[in-house]
C-alpha cells in the first residue's frame, strides 16, 4: 500500500502456476490491470510507497523468474515491465524494497539454497551478501534502510530472525529457537545429487545419509507437497529423525517441482503426469543403482500431494517398496474435485485434469482404481477438518485396505486441518512416522 493509503496491489489467481496483479485505486474501488499476458505466469508485486512504481518478480515470457518494476504515472497508467536483475540459473525467490525506494534486496533460490544480493536500483548493480544458513525469507527492511531483517534456517538450524547490518555486512541472529533435548551438532546436513529420468530429463534430490553407516541401507523417498512444491535443505524433524535411527532419506525434486524454471514447473500438467509417475521408479533406481539402499527396505512418504504420490508409488511399483506413510494425500481425483474447496477445485483443472471433460484421465491417475495392487503396509495420517484434501481420501483408502487385509495403520487428528500447526500433533506425527519405518524397514 502506498504512504497516503489511496492505491494497492492486488493478486488474482487463474489458475495454478498462473495468475494477474491489478492496481487498486482503494477510494473508486477500481482495478487497473498490471500484466495482461499469455498463461502461464506468475507475479508477485508492491507498490512504492510513492506510489509510482510496482516493484514485481515475473517469469512471463521467460523460462526464470525476473526481478523488475512498472512505472505509474500520474494519471494512474502504468507503464512496460523492465527488468531489473535476472539469473539464468535461479529463480527469485523473494524479494524488499527500501521505504526510500533506493535500495531492493533479492534472494535468489540456486537449486535450493537461496542467495542474497542487494541491488542499488538506480544503477542496477548487485552486490552478493552471505547468509550463515541455506533458506531465508521475510525480508524487511527497517525505517532507514541501513538494516535488512529476515528468517534463516537450515536443515540442521531450526528458523530464526536475523538483521543484516548494510554497511559492513555483518548478520547477528535475534530470536533463538527453543530445541531441547535435541543437539544440533548432531543433525546432517543433506548432500544435492543429480540422476536421470527415464527420457534423460535431469532430476535432483537432497540426500539425507546416517552418520557412520556404509553399504546399502533401508530409505526413505519422501515426496513434497504442492505438486509445484520444492525440496530444499530446511530444518526437517521427521528427515532428522529417520536418520537418527539408520534409516536414510531421499527427498527429490521430481518433474512439476518450482524452483527449476516455469518450463520444468509445468512438465506434469494434466496428461504429462504420468510421466511424473516414472520419476518415482527413477528415484529408486538411483538408491540401487549407487548401492545405497537395500532394494527389500525401501520406503515412501509424503504430504497433500506428496502423499499423492506415495499412493501412486504403491499402485504403479508396488514390488519396489517396502512400507508408505501418506499424510494428507489424494487418492481419487472424483472425490477431491467433488468435496474439495470449491476454489480449490476451480484452480486445480489445468494441473490435473477437468472433471467434467477428462474423466478417463482422472480416473487413470486415481490410486484408488489401483489399490488392489498394494502390498505393502500403509500408514494413513489426515486432519479431520482438512477442506483442501477432505478427509474422505483417507477414509476411503484405510477401508479399501483392511477389506484387503492389507497392513494399514490410520491417525485422525480431530483438531487439525491440511497440515498439523499444533506443536503436540507434529511430534505424534513424526513419532509414529519413525516408528512405523523403524518397524517395517529394519
């Protein structure tokens, strides 16, 4: 909002991985579009407290997100986009703009790990900053520009508040996360590793190994959520603890994941989604093929759509795995679009599929039409006040397995919704995820 209260920016979703910022006028009420384009794109704007300038990231016409800005002028008209700063190997993750509107701090996500820079925006020069951790986000900056706030963390450092000082570029940390009981020195730190799809595409993955163990060991693949989600080296208790008892973990970046430009983001789009699914053999061939894993003991895990995808490992390869652990995650796409928000729904058509014109293909990419292939154990954990993915996919999988007699273990927890926010229930949750590892892979 600008200083004088008068004008905004406003996001309008289209659709997933695509959306429209406007220029609100908050005394007419009136919307002025800001970037009319050709889907798919994704902005995320602020206005200058001047009101003459939207600062904005972008990746419209462009495979990476940009940093840029769009002139207003006086008659309220804004101008072309022009960039700014841009990467060619990173997208903008977030991004500030001083009060004064001299100075922006940029932090670019490079494979995962975010790097700041600071840029003087009437030169466009960047100045690169270190930060003592891999993730970071939030930044502020204060009244006087002299000082930047944010959140770092890490996959061994839970995330706190630090202020970097602009003139000597010095950070201190502020706040300091409560963690007792647990050692920090004692957490690892993942490894980045690289492996082919099927087709040659590049995919990643962070590598969680324990410490002191050699030869081939029972792992856990564990799928984000999203599907435009990201895996990155953040502070993970359940990664963390699996570790802790010999167990390691791969956390991939399989085709749809963010952070690896607008062109990968989109490679899972409706009926390319089944070539998403052979990720999930790739993922277990690169744990074999490197003799990491023992290929009885390997396991699978996920939130919301990464639980998706943990039952879709179960229905497509269910000789590859062991156990699975499916929190939150879609199992019919009939039943999502039916009893899901409604904007939620709304949003999802161009990733999965449209109900009421793709049905074949919903149905095929539905584990629930596959569930007779499951052979493995199942652990099933869900909130019961989920609007996103209701509880009916939970329901209907944990009864499909014991009609089976198929191994299914299932956790409601009555005062949570998509995700646990409730410190209690993220220690049950992780608790019962490591011991159900714990029992069927080792």
């Amino acid at each position: 909002m600008t200083r004088d209260g008068k004008r905004a920016v406003l996001s309008k979703t289209r659709s997933r991985g695509d959306n429209d910022l406007f220029l609100v006028d908050l005394a007419t009420k009136t919307l002025v579009p800001l970037t009319r384009h050709t889907p798919p794109a994704q902005f995320t704007g602020s206005i200058a407290q001047d009101g003459k300038t939207v600062y904005l990231d972008s990746n419209n016409d462009r495979d990476r997100t940009a940093f840029g800005r769009i002139p207003i002028g006086a008659d309220g008209k804004p101008g072309a986009f022009a960039v700014i700063a841009e990467r060619a190997d990173a997208d903008l993750d977030d991004f500030a703009v001083s009060r004064d509107g001299t100075t922006a701090a940029l932090l670019w996500n490079a494979g995962g790990k975010d790097e700041l820079a600071i840029v003087d925006l009437a030169t466009g020069a960047a100045t690169p900053s270190a930060l003592p951790d891999d993730i970071a986000g939030s930044l502020r900056f204060s009244r006087d520009g002299k000082r930047l706030a944010m959140t770092i963390g890490g996959a061994t450092r839970p995330t706190d508040i630090w202020v970097l000082d602009l003139a000597s570029r010095k950070p201190w940390q502020v706040t300091r996360s409560p963690h007792p009981g647990v050692p920090l020195e004692a957490l690892q730190r993942p490894e980045l590793v690289t492996f082919k799809a099927h087709d040659g595409l590049e995919l990643s993955g962070w590598l969680y190994r324990p410490p002191g163990a050699s030869g081939p060991l029972p792992y856990v693949i564990s799928f984000h959520g999203g599907p435009e989600g990201q895996e990155r080296p953040a502070f993970r208790s359940d990664y963390q603890a699996l570790v802790g008892q010999g167990i390691g973990v791969l956390a991939p970046n399989v085709r749809g994941s963010s952070g690896f430009g607008k062109k990968f983001v989109n490679l899972d789009n409706g009926e390319r989604r089944l070539e998403s699914l052979k990720d999930i053999k790739a993922c277990v061939d690169f744990l074999i093929d490197k003799r990491l894993a023992n290929p009885k003991k390997i396991g699978v895990t996920g939130g919301s759509y990464g639980g998706y995808m943990t039952m879709a490992a179960l229905t497509e390869y269910p000789e590859l795995f062991a156990a699975g652990a499916n929190l939150f995650g879609i199992v019919n796409f009939a039943t999502f679009f039916a009893h899901s928000e409604p904007w939620m729904a709304a949003i999802s058509t161009t990733e999965y599929g449209d109900p009421k014109t793709q049905q074949d293909l919903l149905e095929k990419l539905s584990p629930i039409h596959k569930i007779d292939r499951i052979k493995a154990p199942l652990l099933v954990l869900h909130g019961a006040n989920d609007t996103n993915v209701p509880v009916i996919e939970a329901e209907q999988t944990v009864a499909a397995l014991k009609k089976r007699g198929v191994p299914v273990e299932y956790i409601l927890f009555p005062d949570e919704g998509h995700g646990w926010r409730k410190t209690a229930n993220r220690i049950a949750s992780t608790v019962a995820i490591t011991k159900f590892f714990v029992k069927y892979l080792k």
